[in-house]
C-alpha cells in the first residue's frame, strides 16, 4: 500500500501501516535510471521526479552550496533562497509527519535558506558541524585564506515537519493546541487527563500545556487519553482525537505523527571525521577527485540509521555520486537518488553496481 500524500503543506494525512519494497513504481519513462537493489538513481531534475517518488521518511539535501562548485551552482550565497524554493516547496508537499530533513552546506549558505525551510513548515531541530580536520588545509592556504582562520567545516541542518492538525473549526493548527481543544471539546475538565493517563499531574504539565514546555505524548498514554476521551466524553461530539473525523486515532498512526529517532550514544553535534580520502575517494580517467565535494558515506549512514528504520524511503534530490544510494542499499533502506549532471550520474551508477558486487561476495563468504 502507498503511502497517502497531501497537497496542503501544514497538515497532514493518516499514515499507513507498511511500505512497499519495490522501487519500479517510482520509474519515470524515458529517464536514464539504475535500479540496484532498495536503491535508485535517475539521471534528472529532481523537481521532475518527487511526484513519483514515495513519500519519504527521509530527506539528505546535498545541493547548491554558492560556491561555484557544479553548473549551476550560484557563485554566491544571495541566491541560495531563490535556488532551492521550488525543491522546499515539493518537500512539503510530499513529506509525512515523521520526515526528517538534512540539510547540508556551509554556514552562511544554510543560514541564507533556513528562512524559507520555515515558511515551508520545517521545523530547526539542530545544526552539526562536520570537523574535517587540520588536514584538510594542506594545499588550500592562499592570499585570500591566510587572512583568517582556514575553514575545516560544513554544517548538516537537522529539521523535521512543523505538524498542524485540523481542528473542529476546520483550522490547521499547532499539535499541542489541537490536543488541548480536543480533550475540552468532549466536555472533560483537564485534571481528568491525568486520571486517564494514571499519573499524578504528569498530563497536564507535559502533555496539555500550551508552553514551551509542552512534550509529544507517548504512544502509550495517547492511547490512554483517546479510550478515556470517548469512552467518558459527551456522546454528540464522538470520535475525539480523530484523524479522519470517522474513527479516533490509534496508537501505530499516532506513533507515525512525529519524525523518528534512533538514539546513538556518545555521538554529539560535532562530526570529528576527515575529508574523504583513499580507496573511498571516487577519481576520474586523470585520477583527479570525480567530485569537488564527496560525503563521507560513514556520516550519511549515521544520519540515516539516526532517523529512519529499514525499509523506509529516503530521498536524495541532489544526488552527486549518490552517497546516500550507496547508504541506503548497506542499511535496508529504499533510496530515491536525482542527479541531473551526466558525468555524476555515470559514476553513481558504477558506484552503486560494484556496492552491490561487494555486499554478495561478503554475504557469501
């Protein structure tokens, strides 16, 4: 079953109980397209693409930077608002209430776009910084650079979907709201939350505040609070906490109402992790850099896996050599990769065939 999409970028649709595991839905006709395992790369626009695409878990934006560095690519930051609009806008449109979006690039780039993203209903979550170490100033130091401290860093953004709910009025509004209406609107005095939850005052300072405060409640007390809310509430308003006005919600769609994560311990905003170097780094017929940028696939795994579980979708608009492609095959998750320049298209697809080579000749040892 497919997931359901929206047109409307502040709220959202039930979501569904499973994805599937085929990719050929997502295949655009006449689009040079590699298919290898969980994992697709089509030589194309992305903006052409994301309507066929599945709706994703999540987003890696590894695009514009305002450096020059691809055709295409804005000489300066001050045009970085304006590039990426029309990708946001889509990302909107197709995003679920668990998407989260990584968004690389350097500091003023990512600042100079963040305007937009919030306009668009993503929410900051976090900024990470990738320390590429003191090495990666080796033959970087001109005039220009010397007159300052050399730049190791990128930085990957970290947002997640602003979620509005649709109330009784028929207004998107914030989730905490929409709870707090909902629970007065069966006619139930706010102590009684805490009855329902059976805690002592638990429910009302962290789960009906309308403050800063204000926590997402677990599945199992969402739950709790919807059973009571019908079950006590006044009969001519039923179904309370309902999703689709028909039937309340239930406790596997409203898990799915907030962006995943996978807790990893001992890992901070800080990416100590050098520049990509050696058997990883892709060169050319000149045994040059084949890409003026390359991830390093140890980082893109770590922001996949961090929110995402496998067999999730993720989305790679500005796919380059595809790093988040290769990610995804390694982790069990479904890739959606674009990249419109030939060449990068070329080697990704090379990159993701022999990815595949080496995961059957390990698995059969």
């Amino acid at each position: 079953m497919e997931n359901e999409r929206t047109n409307n970028v502040r709220t959202f649709p039930v979501a569904q109980e499973s994805i599937p595991l085929a990719l050929n839905a997502g295949v655009v006709a006449n689009i040079p397209t590699t298919v290898v395992g969980t994992a697709q790369i089509e030589c194309a626009n992305a903006l052409t693409l994301y309507e066929q695409w599945d709706a994703p878990t999540v987003i890696i934006s590894d695009g514009a930077y305002g450096l020059s560095l691809f055709p295409g690519d804005p000489a300066t930051s001050d045009e970085l608002a304006e590039w990426y609009a029309p990708h946001i806008a889509a990302w909107s449109r197709y995003a679920l209430p668990e998407t989260s979006l990584w968004f690389w690039g350097t500091e003023v780039g990512w600042a100079s776009v963040h305007p937009v993203l919030k306009l668009h209903g993503w929410e900051y979550r976090a900024l990470h910084v990738w320390d590429k170490g003191i090495g990666h100033i080796a033959g970087n130091v001109n005039s220009k650079t010397i007159r300052g401290f050399p730049v190791v860093t990128e930085v990957c953004a970290q947002y997640v979907r602003d979620v509005r709910m649709t109330n009784a009025e028929g207004q998107a509004v914030p989730m905490k709201q929409w709870l707090r209406e909902e629970w007065q609107r069966a006619g139930l005095p706010l102590s009684k939350t805490n009855d329902a939850c059976g805690v002592k005052n638990a429910a009302t300072r962290k789960y009906f505040t309308q403050c800063h405060l204000w926590y997402f409640p677990p599945t199992e007390m969402m739950e709790r609070l919807v059973a009571y809310a019908n079950e006590h509430g006044r009969a001519d308003g039923r179904p309370y906490f309902s999703l689709d006005g028909v039937q309340p919600v239930t406790g596997a769609q409203w898990t799915r109402m907030r962006s995943k994560w996978n807790h990893m311990h001992g890992i901070t905003n800080v990416w100590s992790e050098p520049a990509v170097r050696g058997a990883e780094r892709l060169k050319d017929e000149q045994a040059k850099a084949a890409h003026a940028n390359q991830k390093s696939l140890r980082l893109i795994e770590r922001i996949i896996t961090a929110s995402s579980d496998a067999g999730d979708v993720v989305w790679e608009p500005f796919g380059g050599l595809c790093p988040a492609a290769v990610a995804s095959l390694r982790t069990g998750r479904r890739c959606f990769s674009a990249e419109s320049i030939e060449t990068f298209y070329n080697r990704a697809s090379v990159r993701l065939a022999k990815e595949e080579t080496l995961f059957a000749e390990t698995a059969s040892r």
